[in-house]
C-alpha cells in the first residue's frame, strides 16, 4: 500500500466539513472528497446501466424463458465469461501501473456502451448480450475503484474513511434512478457513458495529487506482481473465507432478486393487460403493449432503487462509521445476515409483493452501506496482488459463480411450482452458514497484521512467518 507524506498540518475548511461523518485528521479532506466525487460518478453511472437493463430484460424472454428466468440463468454466462475475462485483467494488472489499469479497463467500458447504443437504436436484440455485458463489467469497475482505494489508504486509514468515501456512492446511488426517469430506456447508455468518463477523469486527479505527496519509491507506480489468483488464494486462508462469505451473501441476494422481479413482472401484466390498446392490431399491439410494460418496469424499477438508496444513504452517511467504531470490522460482519435473517423470514411467513418490496429494501439497503463498507475494509490487511487480482476474481467470478448456482435454484422452484416464499425458506439455509464463515473470518481476523508496504502477506494468523 502507499504511504501519503503530510503536505500539511493544519486542519482545511475541507476537513472541518466533513468531521461530522468521520474522524478526518488534518490535510486528508481534499483527497477523501475527490474520492467520493469519483465513487459518486461511478455509481451514478451504474444506476442508469442498471435501470435500462432490467426493463430490456424482463420484457425481452428468448429461449422460450420469461423475462425474469432468463435474467436468473444469465448468471450462468456470466460465470462462464469470466473464467477467461479474470485471468486476462490479473495479466494486465501484472503488466501496467494502476492508473494504466483503470484507464484501459475505463475506456473500454466506455466504448462498449456506447457500441450498444448504436446496435439498439438500428433494432439490434440487445436485452440478453446487454444484461450479461454488464454483470461482467460493473463489477470489476466497482471492484477496481475500492482496490484503488485500498492501495492508496494505509488500514488505520481506510478504517476511519471508507465509510465517509462510500458516502459519495450511496449519493451518486439516489441521483442515478432519479436521473434514469428523465429518459427512455435507450438513451441511458450513452449519458452512463459520458458520467463513466468524467469518473475517469477524476480518477486522474487524485493519482496526480496523490503522486505529490507520495515517496518517489511508491508502490502505486509500479506493476503489481506476477503471482496468480489460485496461488494467492492457496495461500492464504482468511482469504478464502471472505471468498466463501460473498459467494453466500450473494446467492442469498440472487435468490432473493428472482423473487422481487417475479413481483414487478407480476405487476406489469396485471397493470397492462393482453386486451391493452384495443385501437391497434397485431404486431403493432403487441410493440406497444411490450413498450408500455418495459417502462412501467423501469419506474418500478426506478422507484425500488431510490427507497434502497435514500435509506443506505442515511445509514452510511450516520450510522456506518460508528458501527464500525463500536463493533469493529469483524463485529460488523454480523449486521448484513440478521438484517437477511429477518427479511427472509417475514417473506416465508406472511408473503405478499408489498412484504417482498419491504424485505429487499431492507436487505439491499443495508447491503450497500454497512456491508459494503466492511467487506471492502477487509482488505486493508492484504498485499496489492490479493487487492487487484484476487479481490477483482472475488467480486467478479465469485459472484457470478453463485448467481449461476442461484439460477438452479430458480429452476428448481419453478420446475416444482414453488413460489417466493419457497425460495425464502431456502435462504434462511444459507444464511445459517453465511453466519459461521462470518465466525471463522472474526476470529481469524483478529490475529492477523497489517502488511508491510510492497509485501505480499497472509492474512491466516497460521501463516504469518511468511511475512
């Protein structure tokens, strides 16, 4: 990781600011603003992406599946892409420096948005390609952002400032669906690609502002080394657990996603109904019947995201930082799966699109304040190849691994006639087990020590003569 030089010692107007939601020590308020600017872009983008993708999704079916269950089994594409896509970002990560990294894995993102706006707008069938583009290449753009962040920020640093700079992404999260209902479907792809860009943009100005205050041998203008995920993962058991407690959170949430879009889709047949536009007849009817369900599942969509957003907002511009003050990283583990615990359980008791609506902005809300914030800051103890390569396998492939395993799930229940308090019952299972490997990673947390800089450590306490 990288070690900032104080530029100076007296408190900015910047740091007097920002104290009430952080301990901001003197001269760290322009930089940890210039972060939260870049996160805020970046999830504001992605609001929109994802906004336009469920509507294209859940109106489009193909393969003789409805909208929702094709949206489930696309996880397993995803899975499969990224068995090739992961070890090709670990080679260019073992290849350039990391502002190289980002600007390349950027400018293709940036590109490959505005390719699909061009295919919609000539009546390309973009939904599926769409969907699947964007489970691969949101993630890692996420992912690198918090890798970043973990390089820059030393883990005394990250502990009392990643929950102020996740603040800016809980913002850009509320901005993103509100934006998206100013437009049609289709033109989100390029007003996502032009707040990507400024994102980027960004991203420069703080390397640069870092690279002043930093010492001419700092790690960040160097590659990160060669060593491969398998043999980073291998090594180091801790972080195999964290592996494991995403890919169960994450199939807890996959499932319980199936559930929330077989609601709205719900919703949009009853709300416009196959007798709907009487005036007009055969393909004509159905375009318009199909557009008219794709945007009301777009504004409940919209509206989903804002009530998630607006409450993780709150929380972790208020809550967050002293969560983690009182209970510690590995304290705050526990938060997410009781929160889970009680979601699924009233979804399993009671039922009802209401009750399912309720139980997943509980669950996402709190996901995308608490949960994220401790899951990044578990990072802060590792080496730069386990932040770049493993953690971007992590966030990539791990989780898609477990939407694909969640996609046999949602054959199974329908396959059985199963609805989605089946499924919720499921979940209860698996959270059971998210709750022992938040154990296991509490207690093996503890012991471990914060890596030398440059170093390549182990986070298993069991292993700790090899640092």
């Amino acid at each position: 990781m990288s070690t900032l030089i104080p530029v100076a010692e007296h408190t900015t107007l910047l740091d007097w600011l920002l104290r009430p939601f952080a301990r901001i020590r003197a001269g760290e308020g322009p930089q940890a603003l210039l972060m939260m600017l870049c996160i805020f872009l970046v999830l504001t983008s992605y609001y929109l992406m994802k906004t336009a993708r469920e509507g294209l999704i859940l109106t489009g079916g193909g393969f003789g599946l409805r909208g929702e269950e094709l949206k489930s089994y696309s996880g397993a594409a995803m899975a499969v892409a990224l068995v090739a896509l992961v070890p090709a970002y670990a080679a260019l990560a073992s290849r350039v420096r990391r502002l190289r990294l980002i600007n390349v894995s950027h400018a293709i993102v940036i590109a490959s948005l505005l390719g699909f706006f061009v295919l919609a707008r000539a009546g390309a069938p973009i939904g599926l390609a769409f969907f699947v583009w964007i489970g691969l290449v949101n993630m890692f753009v996420v992912a690198q952002f918090w890798s970043y962040a973990n390089d820059l920020y030393s883990e005394e640093q990250g502990r009392r400032l990643f929950a102020i700079i996740a603040i800016g992404g809980s913002i850009g999260a509320v901005v993103g669906p509100e934006l998206a209902k100013l437009a049609t479907t289709y033109t989100l792809l390029p007003c996502a690609a032009v707040l990507l860009a400024a994102s980027l943009a960004v991203f420069n100005v703080i390397e640069r502002l870092h690279a002043r205050r930093a010492p001419a041998n700092d790690v960040g203008r160097q590659p990160i080394d060669g060593s491969r995920v398998i043999d980073l993962l291998r090594r180091d058991r801790v972080v195999l657990l964290i592996a494991a407690l995403v890919f169960v959170a994450e199939l807890v949430k996959t499932n319980g996603e199936y559930v929330l879009s077989s609601a709205a889709t719900s919703h949009a047949l009853q709300a416009v109904p196959a007798t709907a536009h009487p005036e007009l007849v055969g393909a004509a009817r159905d375009a318009a019947i199909t557009a008219d369900r794709r945007e009301l599942i777009k504004a409940f969509y919209s509206n989903f995201f804002l009530w998630v957003n607006l409450i993780s907002l709150a929380v972790q511009a208020f809550a967050v930082s002293r969560i983690l003050e009182k209970l510690g990283v590995r304290g705050a583990l526990f938060v997410m799966p009781v929160i889970a615990l009680g979601a699924y359980g009233a979804i399993a008791a009671i039922g009802g699109i209401a009750l399912v609506r309720a139980a997943k902005v509980a669950e996402n809300a709190t996901e995308y304040s608490v949960q994220n914030t401790v899951r990044q800051a578990l990072f802060l103890k590792t080496g730069r190849p386990v932040k770049y390569k493993v953690k971007a396998a992590i966030d990539t492939f791990v989780v898609r691994a477990a939407d694909t395993l969640s996609a046999l799930f949602v054959w199974l229940s329908v396959a059985l006639g199963m609805d989605g308090r089946g499924l919720a019952i499921i979940n209860l299972a698996l959270i059971g087990v998210w709750l022992a490997i938040a154990v296991a990673i509490s207690r093996r947390h503890a012991n471990a020590a914060p890596p030398r800089v440059g170093s390549t450590p182990s986070l298993d306490p069991r292993n700790q003569e090899t640092r």
